[in-house]
C-alpha cells in the first residue's frame, strides 16, 4: 500500500483502520451502485483489469455491463449522454482518466450541466458526478497533466473538490452523490492512489461535510492552505519544521476548491498572521489568488506579511522527468516558503529537507497511466 498517513482529528478513534485511497474510491462507487438502482458509471476502462487505478475493478461483473459501462473516445458526446441521463432520472458517474480530456466536453459542462437548474426555474435537475485525474506521473507532458480546478470552480452551478485522504473520499462522494442536486465534478490526484489513511471504520462514524474545507493540524506561526497531494507534502513540512523546533504550521485541507470554507480559513489566518497557499496548478488567476481575495475583501489586517502561493511553472509542463521535477512544487520549496513567512527573511538559515521527487515517494510509474 506505500505510504501511510495519520491526519489528526478531533477526537480519538477506537476502529481506525489503514484505507488505501484507492479502496475509498472502490467502497464509494460500489456503494452508490448499490444504494440507488438508477446509478451508472460510464467512461474509458471503467470495465478492464486495472479499473480506473484500482477503483472501479470488478463492478461490471457484479452489476451489469448496462450499469458500468466503457466508453469511446468521445468526451463531448458522452458527456451530452451523461446530462441527458441525469435530467431522466438516472444518476451518472461519468469519469476522465485524465482532467484534460474534459476540456473536450466543456459545452456540456459549462453551458448546460451546470446552467439547467438556472435556466428553466428550478424545474430540471442535472444530479451527476465527473470524476477526473490529475497529477503528475512518468512523462505524461503538456497535454496529460493540467490541474484544472480553478477553471471549473470559476462556474457558477458547478462543485468542484479535490479529496486529499480517504477519509475526505468517505466523506464527499456518497453525501454528494445522495444529497446534491446538481453536477459534482471531483478531481483525484494520481499520485494518491496507492496511499493508505487512517480511518475510523466503526458503522456511522462521522464524517466531516462534503463541502467545504477541513483543519488538519493546529498550530501559530503559519496557515497553510493546500489542495490535494500538496495537502500531503504540507503534513510532511509541517512535522519537519516541528520535529526541529523551526516552526509550528496550522494545516487547512482547502477540499472543496468552488465552496471553501471562508471563516475558517479567516480564522487561521486571524491566529497565525501569515498565509501560504500551495496548490497543484498554476498560480496565476487560481486557487492562491482566491485566497488572497477572500482574505483582502474580508479582512486584509489579519495578515503580518504578504501572502505566499505556490504552484506549477508558469509553463506548459514538460515531458522530461529532470524537467518535471523542476516544475512542481515540492516538499522542500514549500518548507522554504513557510520558513520565509514564519521568520520574516528569504535567508532564513534553517536547514531545509531532502527532496527525493514526488513520484519516487508516492509511487513510481511504469506507464501507460
């Protein structure tokens, strides 16, 4: 299983148990199979021997070829399928193995999936979920690794999340595949797959909602809000810095990148002073930005210093991986970031960590996905 994290939370688990997330995903899309009889899950190689990275395998046999269904390589018209199902009464699970190809399909999304409800009164309903992958993996280049979130999330009608941990995967999907009316589009990193979490498995366990972001680690000197696997690299500073008394970090886990969590975040920032956000995209015109405007537009003297962002190279992403490495942010560019913040001098003279890349950490690709 690779990697395993304990995030900390509230109060204590007497059943935690080790959830991959590619197992959170598989319990997730088997259970919305099951609970509703109206639920289809569609898309390319939802029904062959690697299932969507593990998370989709073995559902075809057990509920139907007419329920799981592969697809062609035609996101737009499949997607249009998806929207009409989901204005018939059926619930589709539609997924892209990776974001990309769901620029494809951006009428569908953007002008009817998320406008319908708007357009028509109330009257129509669109209930369906776009799952899509992002990250990077072995070489995937330009056209294979955009994070696109902050594109979606720009859509009025539209949620967009990006689970980091098995539990926020525990959390969102079935909530939302049960409660909201509208289109769900949720963006898995890739790198994520093969990482086990500690999760309280105990039946009706609480969960955190769906929507909205989540606090995973207290602490005074830095807030740092991060999406996705950067949720992870930032855990991992974050217990660096503390293990040598460099600095102490407030974690916030932005999840729902279109409904974040605005008073929580204000919060943070109101304790610490200073705030770092790292996200998997790119920085201009994205997820740090909207922070920065929450936090200007609400309270701009909550801060101590300027805000900090970190993100992909204003650049096309290379297909080389010594390039690769170089265009992601990574675990010690964030340390530095948050040391920079934390002490108020870019030359800070804390040491910063070893940095092996991401994909020899979180896993190593062998191709093709």
């Amino acid at each position: 299983m690779g990697l395993a994290f304990k995030i900390e939370t509230p109060v204590e688990t007497r059943s935690a148990e080790v959830v991959s997330y590619r197992d959170a995903l598989l319990t997730t899309m088997r259970g919305a199979l099951e609970d509703d009889p109206n639920a289809i899950l569609l898309g390319q190689g939802v029904d062959d021997h690697k299932g969507i990275f593990g998370s989709t395998i073995g559902l075809a046999a057990a509920f139907g070829k007419d329920r799981v269904m592969d697809t062609p390589l035609a996101e737009e018209g499949l997607t249009g399928i998806a929207v009409g199902a989901a204005l018939g009464g059926l619930y589709p699970i539609q997924t892209h193995i990776r974001a990309d190809f769901a620029l494809l399909a951006m009428n569908q999304i953007v002008n009817l999936a998320a406008k319908y409800r708007y357009m028509f009164g109330g009257r129509f309903e669109v209930p369906m979920m776009i799952r899509m992958i992002v990250g990077r993996s072995w070489g995937q280049g330009a056209q294979h690794s955009q994070s696109l979130q902050s594109l979606f999330a720009h859509i009025p009608g539209l949620v967009v999340i990006m689970p980091a941990t098995s539990e926020s995967i525990l959390s969102s999907y079935p909530a939302l595949i049960r409660n909201h009316r509208g289109p769900v589009l949720s963006l898995e990193h890739r790198l994520l797959y093969d990482i086990g979490f500690r999760v309280d498995t105990t039946a009706g366990a609480a969960r955190t909602p769906p929507m909205g972001s989540r606090k995973l680690r207290s602490g005074k000197d830095v807030t740092v809000v991060a999406t996705s696997i950067m949720v992870l690299e930032a855990l991992r500073s974050a217990e660096y810095l503390a293990e040598i008394g460099a600095a102490d970090v407030e974690l916030i886990d932005l999840h729902c990148v279109s409904h974040p969590d605005t008073e929580l975040i204000l919060d943070s920032v109101a304790r610490t002073g200073r705030l770092l956000v790292a996200d998997t995209s790119w920085q201009a015109y994205g997820v740090g930005a909207e922070m920065c405007r929450l936090v200007c537009e609400r309270d701009p003297g909550l801060l101590k210093a300027p805000v900090r962002t970190l993100g992909m190279a204003p650049a096309p992403c290379p297909t080389a991986k010594s390039l690769e490495d170089l265009y992601y942010p990574n675990l010690r560019r964030l340390t530095d970031e948050v040391l920079r913040l934390a002490t108020g001098r870019d030359q800070h003279g804390v040491p910063l960590p070893d940095d092996a890349s991401a994909t020899d950490v979180y896993k190593r690709f062998k191709g093709p996905f």
